[in-house]
C-alpha cells in the first residue's frame, strides 16, 4: 500500500521550550499520511526525541498545535495513545522473562490471552528472540533488548507506531529483518514516525525524511529528493581504452569547470593501456548524456564508466553538516515547514 | 470483559516486580521478628511491661502496625524502578492516565499491607492463637493498615518523583524505615519511664498512632483516642497522598540514574 491521502499527524509551529528561550523544538510543521514512515534525522540534540515525545503526549508542547488521528495532543490524552505504539529510545523493561514480558504488556493493553500469546510466539520467532524466551531483562545482551522491545509495543494493534531510535545496537541482519518488517506493516498501512542516526537506514525505510537541526526543521523530502538535491558533488571515474591527450584533459577541464565539476586528474589506467581520469561534479547523472556525447565526439573509446552513488549520508552532510552555530534558518534552504 | 486500567496495572505491578525472594524477605523479616524476637523476650520481659500479657502478644499487633510500612516500600520501589527502568514513560505513553497509575500503586500497596496483615496473624499463631476479634476491631484494624500504607507509599512515591539518583533514593528510604520502625512503639510501650524527648519523637510517629490503635483492636479496649489516632491516620494519608500526586503532576520522565 502506497501511502495514502488521509492525512494521520499534523502538526503546525510545533514547539516546546524547556525553559523560557530555550527551546528544544521550534517552528515545527510538519504532516504524516496514513501508511507513510516519516523519518526524523538531525544530530545529536536535533530535537527528534523531543518532538516524539511531544507527538506520544508525554510531553507537552510549548507553541504551536499538533492534531493526530484528529485529536488534540494537548487534550486527546488516552483516547488518543491507546491508538498509538511507542519504541522508546531508553530501555524500558519489566523484571520479568521475555515471553512473560511480551504476554504482560499484551494484557496491559487489553489483548485478549489467546491473542496476546499466539502474538508474543509470533514476535519471538521474527525478532529471533527463542533463545532468550525465558530469560530476564538482565540476562539479555543489548541486540537482544531492542529487538525484545520493539517486539514487545508489536503485541497491541495501532494506528501509528512511533520509533526512537529502534536499531541501535543491532547486528547488520537484525536490523535488516526489523526494517523489512516494519515496510511490510507500512504496506499494510500503518504509519510510522521513525528517527534513527543509520540514514542508510533512513533510505530503506522512509517516504519522506524530515531533517532536524537545533530544534528546527530544515528539510522534508523524500529521500530521492533529499539526495538530489543536497548530495553535493559526486566523483566521476571514466577509464579510456587509449591514452588521453593532455590536450584533451585539459579541453575536457574546461567544458567541466562551466559545467560545476572539479578539475579532472589523470592516471594510467591500472588495466588497460588507456587513461583513467576523475573528477568531481554535482548532479553528476545530469552530465552523463554530454560527457558521452563528448568522448564520442573526440573518438575516444570508454572502457568504464561509474558515478558515486549518492547516499542520503551525502545529503545530510551537505545539508547539516556545513551549519554553524544556530541559525534561524540556513540560506538557501527551504523554509522549514514548506512541505517540500 | 473489559478490565479497568487500574486493576491490569494492579496485576502488571504483581506480575512483573515482585519477585519470590523479595517477597519472601519482606513478609518473612517481620514473621521472624515475631517468632524469635518474641520468643526471646518473652522470656526475660515481664507481663506488667507489655499491659498484661506476653511479650509476643505485644508485639504481634506491632508487626501487623508494621505492615503499613511494608505495603508503603514495595508501592515506593516498585514506582523507583519503574522510572528507572522508562517503565514510567512506557506506561505513560500507553492507554493509561497518570492518577490511575498512581492508583494501581496504592491498591498495589494496600493488598500488599493486607497480605502482611495475614501472614503476621498466622506467625503469631503459635504464640497467641487466633485472636478474637470484633467486627469493630477487624474494620479498625485494616482501616489502621490502610491508612498509613497509603501514608508511606505517598510519602515514597512523593519522594521518589523528585529524586534522580538511585542511591539517595534508597538511602533515605532506609533510613526514613529505622528512623520510623525504632522510634514507634512497634517493639516496646511508651510508659512512665520512657524518657520524654522520646516519647515525644515516638509520638510525632505515625507507626505509633498504628501500633497503638491495632493493638487497643486486638485487646477489644478501643476508645476515642483510638479515634483520633486514625483521624491522624488519615490526614497524613491525604497529605503524603496529595504531595504524590504533586510529584506525579510534574514528574520528569527523563533519565535517572
């Protein structure tokens, strides 16, 4: 299921301030669609945890208005988080086995026994949790604490699932089991908020990210979009069958350079008796088409071709990464809460 | 059926923080107290002292007086770990208010205290047999428990909302047990050798109230400052009620150590 049009989470100007001026979350606006995953990136103290927290009424905004599932945050109180799940970034367990964990937590939401146990075996064989069944919380390695308690808030049916930090501390397989389930749930249509520091992560899962910086959205794309448009220069590597002419180099310098690419540098190409040259240039994919046109213009002859991939990472360090202190807004960027 | 979210908290409270040791430590500590303690001082403290009769006739009342405190511990850890643990955030974050948590710790409490009440009555047994109790007393009596467990579990769980750090947490509430358990009259009367500083101190202990109340219950001689003792009872059960329920208004659920 592709996300749909209704929309589930709005929020507008959302903020919260722990103290007068000192906020943690400013100007936030910002909406979720049902069957959507919004992913929430930003650095340390981006504010991500705060506007989870704000978004699951444990924390009351300071400014600004927040509607979800039609509902109030400020008012909707248990109506409200009785549809909600929620993966809390810090580990909260009870002092009791894993399966009784996830029984007990089932009856606290009022699942009915039967279900409540044929889920918790569900959730112990897809979150590979069957050596651990009768251990306790203590006895659990780190993996095996995340994955127990983001199998644990699975016990209750939900209408949005908001995700803090789920994979931290997971193995590579884990965690790729535990973003393929939570696609398939989104397939099925249920909306998630999820932040995560992994942005590959981001990328696999996410239809839109929302890139927070010092409380402040400063972005909100989908994850295609983000890349190109924040992933900044990427390298190019050509290998050419013959030599290159340092004529043609230098030619080719200068078509890249009104062009946005970086000086090209040259290298004997490490399999062929030909050159290999590379350069740096940004929406490199846009340059394909005359670059081919070119080497077939000169006769030359490609023997490879390959651009960087663009990563989300890319584009959050082109768009974050660069920030100084605490702007209001960076320039050039769109204004937070444009929607774009 | 659909089970009140105070009563799944209730059983979640069971289910999940009391394990088989601490339970048996907390109801076993005061049952042996009464079989040894008793036993002991039965033999070397005269029946005048203690109003008439054995020294564990005495004291068997006491410990039942006792278990307001231990109802009140186990509501004020369980409430610590909670918060230490994001049990708190991950509760709050569910299906649940706030008042019907704090609820679900005093039931928690109470059916705790009472539970106490009954394995004091069976470790006293041997020594007094069953005790013959009015309805009057019966009702005085878990009133009397009732009361102050909701007293100190306030009082804890008021206490722990403010604090950030397990160690002062567990610190003072050990402390606030010796201070409040020694300086009662749980293990021996106020009489007219009770030097007064300390019968004053003994009085501005609610375990006295207790103490005195549950043990007039069990003697059938109870009386207007029986009365009074529970009137007290119960305006430091609604104070220390009411400065928990402050603490849980504005409690931080970010992290503790």
């Amino acid at each position: 299921m592709t996300p749909g049009s209704e929309v589930v989470l709005e929020a507008l100007d959302l903020g919260h301030a722990y103290a007068p001026g000192r906020y943690a979350v400013r100007h936030l606006s910002v909406e979720l669609h049902r069957g959507e995953v919004l992913g929430l990136l930003g650095r340390n103290g981006a504010g991500k945890t705060t506007t989870v927290r704000m978004f699951t009424t444990l924390l009351p905004p300071t400014e600004g208005t927040a509607r979800i599932l039609g509902m109030d945050i400020r008012t909707g109180g248990r109506a409200l988080r009785s549809r909600l799940g929620v993966v809390l970034q810090a580990e909260s367990l009870d002092f009791v086995t894993v399966e009784r964990n996830l029984t007990l937590y089932g009856f606290l939401w009022g699942v009915p026994r039967e279900v409540a146990k044929s889920r918790a075996e569900e959730m112990i064989e897809l979150f590979e949790l069957e050596g651990a069944r009768h251990r306790k919380p203590w006895a659990l390695s780190g993996g095996e604490r995340r994955r127990f308690q983001v199998a644990r808030e699975l016990m209750h049916d939900m209408e949005i699932l908001f995700l803090d930090e789920p994979t931290v501390g997971l193995d590579a397989i884990a965690r790729r089991r535990i973003l393929e389930f939570l696609k398939r749930r989104s397939r099925a249509g249920l909306s998630m908020v999820f932040t995560t520091h992994i942005l590959h992560e981001a990328d696999l899962l996410c239809d839109r990210v929302a890139v927070m910086h010092q409380g402040r959205l400063r972005a909100l794309a989908t994850p295609a979009e983000l890349k190109h448009r924040y992933a900044g220069a990427r390298e190019v590597s050509m290998s050419f069958r013959q030599p290159l002419p340092a004529t043609l180099t230098a030619a080719l310098g200068r078509e890249l350079a009104g062009r946005g690419g970086s000086s090209p540098t040259t290298e004997p190409d490490p399999v062929g008796a030909g050159t290999s040259i590379r350069f740096r240039v940004e929406h490199a994919e846009e340059l394909l088409p005359w670059l081919t046109r070119w080497v077939q213009l000169q006769g030359l002859e490609l023997s490879r071709l390959s651009v960087e991939e663009a990563t989300l990472e890319g584009a959050f360090l082109g768009l974050i990464g660069d920030l100084p202190g605490a702007p209001e807004t960076a320039p050039g960027l769109p204004t937070p809460g444009a929607g774009t | 059926m659909t089970i009140p979210p105070v009563l799944r908290l209730v059983v979640r409270n069971f289910a999940s923080n009391l394990d088989p040791l601490t339970v048996l430590i907390r109801f076993g500590q005061p049952a042996i107290t009464i079989i040894v303690l008793g036993t002991m001082f039965s033999t070397i403290i005269s029946s005048s002292a203690t109003g008439g009769g054995s020294y564990t006739s005495f004291l068997v009342p006491g410990m039942v007086a006792f278990q307001m405190i231990t109802g009140g511990v186990v509501s004020g850890n369980l409430f610590w770990l909670d918060r230490r643990w994001a049990m708190t955030e991950q509760i709050f974050s569910g299906p649940f208010r706030r008042s019907e948590y704090l609820g679900g710790l005093v039931l928690t409490t109470l059916l705790f205290a009472l539970v106490g009440v009954g394995v004091m009555l069976l470790a006293g047994l041997p020594f007094i047999g069953i005790p013959s109790l009015s309805p009057l007393a019966i009702g005085t009596v878990l009133l009397t428990v009732a009361l102050g467990s909701v007293f100190f579990a306030g009082l804890l769980i008021a206490l722990g909302s403010r604090l950030r750090s397990a160690n002062a947490y567990f610190t003072i509430q050990s402390f606030l047990q010796l201070f409040v358990i020694f300086l009662s009259t749980v293990y021996y009367p106020i009489t007219s050798a009770t030097p007064k500083v300390l019968a004053a101190i003994f009085y501005g202990n609610p375990l006295t109230y207790a103490a005195d109340t549950i043990r007039d219950a069990f003697a059938g001689t109870l009386g207007g400052g029986d009365l009074v003792s529970l009137g007290v009872l119960g305006g430091l059960a609604l104070v220390a009620f009411g400065a928990a329920a402050w603490g849980f208004r504005r409690l931080d659920l970010g992290p503790i150590q």
